[in-house]
C-alpha cells in the first residue's frame, strides 16, 4: 500500500507540473501576443527589449535571435516563402537595406504606422525578384518608414498597406531590371514630406516598361518641399491598365512654388482617376499644378470626381497638346483620307475616333464626308459609313453617293438608319469605292464629338 500511495503522491505531483506549466506557457503566450491580431497566427515576433532587439518563435516560444538593430534580425529571417512576421510597436533602427529575395507569401506586419516606427537612415526595404515569377504576394503592412523607402523590383501582386513614409527621398520606388512589376496594390498610405512620392522607373538591363494594373487607392500625399512630385512616372515606363482612386494631395504649403501631383513622362494609357483631389495652398503660387503631361507620355483616363481646388498655376500643364481623354470628353478628328476601290470593290475599312479605352457618344458626334478632285464622266463614288461595336459587330450601312466633288454633313435620319438597338459604339469605320477602273478623286472625313 505504501508503494501504491507513492506512485500515487509522483504521480499528482507530475501532473500539477505539467498543469502549472501549461498555464505559465499559455500566460506566456498572452503577454507575447498582447495586441497582435489573432486573426493569423505569426512565426516570428520582434520586439524590443532593452537596447537589443528580439525574435522569439512564434511556435516555440523561444528567442531565436538577438541584435541591436532590426535589418540583421530581419535579414536573417527572411529566408523562405510563406513567413509571417509581427514587428510590435516600437522605434527600430536600421542600418543597412532589408532585403526579401524571391520570396513568395511572406508578410512583415507592424502595430500600424504610429506605433511601429523604423528609422531607415536612408536604406530602403527592397522586394525583389530575379524576375517577377520568382517573387509573388508579399506584403508590407502597419509600419512607419522614416528617412527610406520601399524598392518594388520585377514582382507580381504585392501589396503595400497602412503605411507612412515620413522625410523620404523616395516612398515607393517601383522598377524593372529582368521582366516586369505588375498587379501591385497601393492603399491606406500616407506620404509625408516625401520628395517624390511614388515612382514608376524607366527600365534598365532587361526589364520591360510595363507596372500594368497598379492600383492605388486611399492614399494621401503632403508635399511641403519645392520640386516634391506626388506620383511619377519616368519616360518609358507603362503605368497602363491601372487605377488611382480616392486620392488626395496637398501642396503649396509651406512652399508655394514648384510641386506636381501626378508628373507623366511615360505613360498612362487606360488608367482611370476617379475621386481624385489636387488641393493647394499657397497664396501666389509658382509652377504649382495638378498634373504635367510630357512630351512623349499617354495622358490617363479623367473619370468621375477629379477635382483641382485652391490656387494652381495650372489644373493640368500640357504644353505638347496631348490628347487628354475623359468620360464626356471632347474630340475632335479631321481630314482622314479613306482608300477608294475601284470596280465597285470597296477599299479598306478606315476607323475614324477609335480609341481602346473609349467609347463614342453618338448623341454628340458629328461627321463631314468630303470627295475632292474631278470624277470622270459616268463615274459615280459610293461612301459608307458603318458603326463598329465593342464585340467588334457592325451596325447596318449608310450609303452616300457622290457624281461630282463636293462635301455632305451626316443627318440625323442618316444617323438613325445605323442606330444601334442597344450597344457600345467604339468607332465609325468608314470605306469608299468607285464604278471605274481608275479615279483622281480624293476621299475625306472629319468627325468631332464626344466619348461616353
């Protein structure tokens, strides 16, 4: 009996043990993650202690690393796809660039960017791919970026989220060197005091032009130095297919001269401005405008809600007359020569107003066909005109005959012969042919109007 009351007395002290310690982990564990997300558990957890900064396994519970600065600790885990890192709040000094080399899926999250600060001392956090396949979905999220940037380079679909930029030289950098950057995601960031905010680069070695469908929405820019840009996009970079949406920059104060919201360079064929403000300060101002269109650039789409308010030197500086689209914007196209056929054959098919972003509005379109020179006698020359569709149908044909030269205004009866039932017009298309074997007559249209 007495050997069974001893077994008995080893054996609820074991199990107090491992009760008490099973508490003493869990409580561990709650003090750990005091104010991180349950909503996803974390493999590594940095924080402060002291003078040095710590990682402690988010698993084990163990400190895995210790450093007196964060890029070592950073740089040392960054070694493989899928981590998740939580930075608790804190003022973090970095010494040298933090670098995620064809990572996949890894996520560094802060407290958010007012409590979880890293003082980058001019260094950047670079993504980087040796091309884009090689560095997909990783995501920068809740931190202060001080004095640095973040380097997006031939990557798919990473995210930067709630982030400040603060006295940087550069916020955002995205560039090319082997492929392309594209899908990226910009949102919920603040840039402060940046002298260029976001900036597309032209590409170098084998990188392509192209950060096609960035997105970058509910971001906010406060220029304050003269010559800060908000948004740029270098010659020869592609900012096509994207988005900016519910945007807002300020300028003109303290400065009042010399500050751009968007500076285009290169392009931004089929981006979309939606609810975008440009607002400024300053009392005379100097060189002070929304956007500036350069000589070899593709003006984005203006959308809904873009507005220009305060005192501007100028809403938009476009001194090379590029073609500025918008929903209701006004075109205008002049003097297309159209290819006559002869023999009755028509020549080829002539689209006049096509843009691939745009659709017509033909409540306000407007068409002029002009056949000039001498026709022949018993010649007579045939022009129709046809709408085509996005789905790349054609409306029914509208004939005009001409027997001598002259110039013939389309009528609203002729408009509605081609009216479609129900569709999206995307241009007039436009052929001409002769009855005679040869012809000197010279066929012309011009159209202004509107898109949708």
């Amino acid at each position: 009996m007495s050997r069974l009351k001893a077994l008995g007395k080893y054996a609820a002290i074991f199990l107090s043990a491992v009760v008490i310690t099973s508490i003493l982990w869990n409580v561990n564990q709650i003090l750990l993650f005091k104010g991180v997300s349950y909503a996803e558990s974390y493999d590594y957890l940095v924080y402060i202690d002291g003078a040095n900064v710590v990682v402690k396994n988010g698993t084990t519970g163990r400190v895995d690393l210790s450093s007196n600065e964060l890029s070592e600790v950073l740089n040392a885990l960054l070694k493989g796809d899928g981590l998740k890192i939580f930075i608790k709040p804190g003022r973090y000094n970095v010494s040298s660039n933090i670098m995620l080399h064809n990572l996949k899926g890894v996520k560094i999250i802060g407290n958010g960017p007012n409590s979880t600060k890293l003082n980058m001392n001019g260094y950047s956090l670079i993504i980087r791919g040796d091309s884009w396949n090689y560095s997909i979905s990783n995501v920068v999220e809740g931190v202060e970026i001080y004095n640095g940037s973040i380097i997006i380079e031939n990557s798919f679909k990473t995210v930067i989220r709630n982030c400040f930029f603060i006295n940087s030289k550069v916020g955002i950098i995205l560039m090319n060197t082997n492929g392309w950057t594209e899908c990226t995601l910009i949102e919920e960031c603040y840039f402060i005091n940046a002298y260029y905010g976001i900036v597309f680069k032209t590409p170098i070695n084998d990188g392509t032009k192209s950060y096609a469908n960035t997105e970058i929405r509910r971001v906010y820019f406060e220029l304050q130095q003269e010559g800060a840009v908000a948004i740029y996009i270098e010659k020869d970079a592609d900012f096509n297919e994207g988005l900016i949406h519910d945007v807002r920059v300020w300028m003109g104060k303290p400065v009042e001269r010399n500050q751009t919201g968007i500076f285009l360079e290169g392009s931004m064929l089929n981006t979309v401005l939606h609810n975008v403000v440009f607002e400024s300060f300053a009392k005379t101002p100097i060189a002070i405008y929304g956007i500036i269109v350069g000589n070899y650039s593709d003006p984005p789409i203006i959308g809904q809600g873009v507005v220009f308010c305060g005192n501007l030197t100028g809403r938009i500086y476009n001194p090379y007359g590029k073609w500025l689209y918008s929903s209701s914007g006004a075109f205008k196209v002049v003097d297309v020569e159209v290819p006559l056929g002869v023999n009755n054959k028509f020549g080829p098919i002539v689209e006049v107003g096509a843009l691939p972003h745009l659709s017509l509005a033909i409540s306000a379109l407007n068409a002029k066909v002009e056949v000039e020179g001498p026709l022949s006698e018993g010649e007579e020359i045939q022009v129709r005109l046809r709408f085509k569709f996005l789905d790349d149908s054609f409306s029914d044909q509208l004939i005009l005959s001409f027997n001598s030269s002259g110039a013939v205004w389309v009528d609203q009866d002729g408009w509605l012969k081609i009216w479609p039932t129900r569709n999206v017009i995307s241009a007039l298309t436009v052929e001409a042919r002769t009855n005679v074997q040869a012809s000197n007559a010279k066929i012309k249209v011009s159209i202004y109007g509107q898109y949708g």
